[in-house]
C-alpha cells in the first residue's frame, strides 16, 4: 500500500475501532484498557507482543506507519549463526532456530536460508579462540580453515597471512522484512492490535499505566519498551536514562565484477571479519542475494545520530565507505571498490553491547528491552519471549544477569 493509502486508512481506523478481528468484532475504543501494551514494532516489539498476545489483550504502538525503514528491523536480510564470543548468546540461540523455524511453519513463509558463516580473524586473535571454544562446547556444526584453505574454497577472498577461519555450519540468512510482517501478522491473528503512525508523548507510571500518544490515551497493568534508538526518548518520561550510544549504520551493496562471484546461489557464506576487540567485528557481509549481482559488506559501527536527525546526518561524506573501500580491494578484490548501492539503518548500543532485558528499576510493570547492539534480529523470538514472561511475572527461561539494568550503577534522572 502506498503512503497515502495508510494515512487513509489509519485515518478510517481513528474514527471508529481501533482494530477488528476477522469477524469484525471491535476490539477497543481509541481511548480504552488493555492488559499489556508494548510501545515499538520493530522486531524485538512484534515479538514481544506476539509472545503476549497468546496470553493476555496487547496492544502495539509505533509512531510511524508501518512498515517502515526509520529504526533497526528493515531491509531484507540479516545473519543469523550460533558463533558468539559470549556464551549466553549461543546457549539461546538453539531456541531462536526452532522458533524461526516454527514462524516458518505457522506463516507457510520461507524465513531462512542456510549459508554458513565464515569468521575471519587471527588464529591467536582471544575473541576468535573464544568463538572456537563455544562452537566446541556447544556441539555446533563447525570447520576450521586456514589462509590456504580458505583461498582454495573461496578463490576470491584473499585472505593476508595469519588469517584463520572458522565455518559455522548452522549459519544462514533471515528474510528480515518478511519475517517482521509474519510476526505481526500471527500478533493480530491472536487478537493483537496494532495502533501506528502514533507518536508517545507521555507515560504516566501507576498500577495501570497510562499512554498518551498523538492519538489516543490507553491504560495497561503492564508496559514494555522496545522503542530502539527512541528508548532514552520514552525513558525520560518515566525517570530513567540508560548508556545507550544511537549509530547510523552505513548499508553498502558492492557489484560483483564477474557476476555469481560471491553468489548465494553459488554458495557463497556470510561472513565476519574481527578484530582485536573480544566484543566486537569489524566488517559483515552477506552473499549476492536481495540485489542481484550485489553483495551486502557493512562496517560494523557507524557514528553517533540522533535518530530523529537520521537522514541530515545521513547526507555528509562517510568515513565507513572508505574504511570499507580498502578492506574489499585487499581481501575481496572480485568486487567493484565503489558501492552500487548505499543505504542506512541504527543501532543502539551499550558499553558492553550486551542487551537490557529487565524491569525499571522503580516500576516493576515496565519492562525495558534495549541495547541490542547490532547483532539483536537473530535473537528476537528469545528476547520477546523472556521480555513477555517478565510482564507476566514468570521465571525467565534463561539467566538474565547479564542483561539487568543494575550493571550500570545509574542513578534516577527525576
């Protein structure tokens, strides 16, 4: 639908019922209660609210109309794999896979697509021993390669001397777009409505809380946040700022010089190439898929944004496309060394690029979900999951230490 199309239509929506099943049962009144109301529909928010919505009337707000490409959930694909540096991350994503595979089997909709992933870096690199040691430990799927290896395999990597690699059998490529539209799709299936193009502008905390958007005011036992790079924005209203560091992310799409080179369909893996740091990579890419004859190479950082200033910041020079320029002539030199295609997208990220899944700290019915530090897609059905448990006052069905608010001794902003 076009734009006009969905200001009409929400419009319509405005004046009458919110959302009506498919019976065409009026579910509540523009101003009106719910039982949770989760305010973000990028994928952590749709998870979270689809998770709730088998158990409780949810309601998700987004203040654009959807579907849209201002936050972190757009674009067509994204890489999913079992190799972390952290341990955690892994143990969950056995879950994650059989999740996406159920939302595959729910939707009739392909969500996945096994590539592999080559991970890129010095033999005695810690953060590449580590991602070593975890595949071990976790019996994932994994080859080892060297410089040689690698360049026989894939003859168009070149690789410089002490590059190591590892092969993460299980990894692949999620259809993002499509699976973001699916999750919501079965959220409103359960009854769920959706309420966007509705900007937040107060929240009032009490046993019921009370949202007031552009459009409407509602009341719900419980609140969650999963607003991405506009979570400190709706912090501020309830008395809290987390370290979250909102980047925009440079999106390049290389052409390939001899067409199929880095193909999926040829077998191309993703790939990551680390660095020194344990907890982060420096460049991603994604085999030739969603534009023909382009491969999707990103640096993995960006600079600092405001999200509502996304596209100003947007259009001044970016030193991620020359870092990114050097790094494909040295190690992909079958690419064109000047992007096709540029896009961008945001992250949000902690110091420790650990997520935050937990409570505010002196309202136990909102719940936070935020920091998801550029690698959270693959992981939303976990996430959304534990964030809905959270709301309903259930055991959390993994250990959430690492990801408590109280790691950042804050202190109160009221």
């Amino acid at each position: 639908m076009c734009h006009s199309g969905r200001v009409a239509a929400s419009q319509r929506q405005r004046s009458g019922c919110v959302e009506r099943a498919a019976g065409g049962v009026c579910k509540m009144s523009v101003q009106g209660e719910v039982d949770t109301i989760v305010i973000g529909a990028g994928i952590q928010g749709s998870y979270t609210a689809y998770h709730l919505s088998k158990h409780s009337k949810t309601l998700l707000i987004d203040q654009f109309a959807l579907p849209h490409a201002r936050g972190s959930s757009h674009g067509q694909t994204r890489i999913i794999r079992n190799v972390y540096a952290k341990t955690y991350y892994t143990a969950m994503m056995t879950e994650c896979y059989q999740l996406w595979k159920q939302l595959e089997a729910e939707t009739n909709t392909e969500l996945f697509r096994p590539t592999g992933l080559l991970v890129l870096g010095k033999e005695g690199n810690p953060s590449f021993q580590t991602m070593k040691s975890t595949l071990i430990d976790n019996n994932v799927p994994m080859t080892t390669l060297t410089s040689a290896d690698v360049s026989k395999r894939f003859p168009a990597v070149q690789l410089p001397r002490g590059v190591s690699a590892l092969l993460d059998k299980t990894a692949g490529i999620l259809y993002a777009d499509r699976a973001l539209k699916n999750v919501q799709d079965l959220f409103r299936r359960f009854g769920g409505i959706i309420r966007d193009g509705e900007k937040v502008v107060q929240i009032q905390p009490s046993d019921l809380v009370t949202v007031t958007t552009t459009a409407g005011i509602y009341r719900a036992k419980r609140l969650v946040i999963t607003a991405g790079p506009w979570t400190n924005k709706l912090l501020n209203l309830v008395g809290l700022q987390l370290p979250l560091e909102t980047l925009k992310i440079t999106v390049c799409y290389w052409k390939e010089k001899i067409p199929g080179t880095y193909g999926i369909s040829k077998g191309f893996p993703c790939f990551m190439r680390i660095n020194s740091d344990p907890d982060v990579h420096e460049f991603y890419g994604l085999p030739s898929n969603e534009y023909p004859g382009l491969m999707k190479v990103c640096y993995h950082s960006g600079s600092r944004a405001d999200p509502d200033e996304r596209d100003v910041s947007f259009q001044r020079p970016s030193q991620d496309v020359e870092l990114l320029r050097d790094f494909l002539s040295r190690e992909f030199p079958g690419l064109d060394p000047n992007p096709a295609v540029v896009e961008s997208c945001m992250y949000t990220n902690t110091p420790d690029y650990d997520f935050i899944l937990d409570h505010h700290p002196d309202h136990k019915n909102i719940i936070v979900g935020a920091g998801f530090s550029g690698h959270g897609f693959k992981l939303a059905p976990v996430v959304g999951k534990v964030l809905s448990e959270l709301c309903l006052g259930e055991k959390p069905s993994y250990d959430l230490s690492p990801f408590k608010i109280c790691r950042f001794h804050l202190k109160s902003v009221l």
